[in-house]
C-alpha cells in the first residue's frame, strides 16, 4: 500500500521506517513546522511528577534542569521513548490518547502526592490540565512550542503524489488537518481522494476533512497505525 505521514519528520520518522520495512511504499508530506515558545522561567524542583503528550514537548525544554527521577507521564510510545532518551527513568506511558493518559496519572499519582507540571503546544486536542484540576489536583502548564501551518511543498513531490495518490493519509490534529486542507486546496489536490482511506486522531480532526470526498474515515488512536492496515 502507498501510505501518506502529514507530521514533522521527526515524529514521523520511525513509523516511516517501520512502514517502509514491512514493504509499503510510504511518503511525506508534512503540514506543520513546529517552533520554539519562550515560557517563564520553571523551578522544577516545584514539581512532583511531569506531563509531555508530545514529543515536541522534549525537544524544546532544558531538560538539563530536571531530576531524571521525577515521575514522568508521557502520551504514547513516541513520547516515552523521547523522554528516556533524555535520561527520564520513572516513564508511565499510556500507550494512547490524552483520555486515556488522563486516567492513567488517575491511578498512578495521587493529588496529595504535590504539583504537577504540564508542558505542551499551544494548540492542544483536550484541556488536559483542567481536566485533572477540576479532579483535585495542582497542575500548572507552561507552553513551550507552536505549530505553523506548511504553505509551500516542493512541486515534484506535487507531481508524483498526483500520478501515485495514497492508499491511507494518517493526520494527527485539527491544527493539521487545517493546513492539510488549506495545502491541498493550494495544490488543486481536492478532487484526488476517492479512493483514499483518511485516519484522524479525532472527530475533530475529521470533521475539518469530510468536504473532501474519502474512500472511508477511520479515527484511530497512536499506536494503533500498523493494526489500521487490517482494517481496510
């Protein structure tokens, strides 16, 4: 199959290669740049347990600061993998959405046990933070990267993805599912998707995309790219 990664390289670049390795041809086309934020100074030492639901997230924070033994929530495989690398020994991954990290911090961390500090995007798909405020517990967020939509793509790559269109496009977020339109309405792309099957993170995800005309819809969870491939 022809699958279609809309992410940033860097979140991409496993699952392409995964991909790649199990014989699909596999492209990239990223929607979104992501950039550094400047935040507040943080006093780590503040803080009891730490919360990433990206990647993203890691790569723009002085880590450097931060005892490695604090208890760390990361978002998904990706996120955990990215935190250990950094030096993160206490890693809790949820294996999934921010849903199902919300319940696993639930049963993993107490509100009495002290502070949480939650980094991420400007731009996030559940209010997280509030979520576990409003169940006692003292969370504090600093923002510390933004996503910008991709207006331009190399026109070559334009022409071989017209020849060769995707049999699957994975997009995970309503931020670019909105550039992902807005690119390919720019590239006159609108009316190639017939016969394209789309995966999105989230109803919400999906409904910026349904005035394209899709083979099916499928929301789907991270993780669960690979088991998607039996589904269509």
């Amino acid at each position: 199959m022809h699958i279609l990664f809309t992410r940033p390289l860097e979140d991409s670049e496993d699952l392409i290669l995964k991909f790649r390795n199990l014989g699909h041809k596999v492209s990239h086309m990223p929607v979104i740049q992501i950039e550094k934020v400047e935040h507040e100074k943080v006093n780590f030492l503040d803080y009891k347990a730490i919360i990433f639901t990206s990647s993203n997230a890691l790569k723009f924070l002085d880590t450097d600061l931060i005892d490695k033994k604090i208890i760390c929530f990361c978002v998904g495989s990706s996120t955990e993998k990215k935190a250990r690398s950094y030096g993160f020994q206490s890693v809790i991954s949820a294996e999934g959405n921010v849903r199902a990290l919300n319940e696993l911090i639930l049963q993993n961390f107490n509100s009495s046990d002290g502070k949480m500090l939650y980094v991420s995007g400007e731009i996030v798909s559940n209010d997280l933070d509030k979520d576990l405020i409003s169940s006692g517990y003292n969370v504090k967020r600093i923002i510390n990267y933004s996503s910008k939509p991709n207006f331009q793509l190399d026109d070559t790559f334009i022409e071989k993805l017209r020849s060769n269109m995707p049999d699957i496009v994975y997009v995970y977020s309503q931020n670019s599912a909105l550039s992902f339109l807005k690119l390919i309405s720019n590239y006159k792309l609108n009316d190639f998707w017939m016969n394209t099957n789309l995966m999105c993170i989230s109803e919400k995800t999906s409904t910026v995309l349904n005035k394209i005309k899709w083979k099916k819809i499928f929301i789907f969870s991270p993780g669960e790219e690979e088991f998607l491939l039996y589904k269509i």
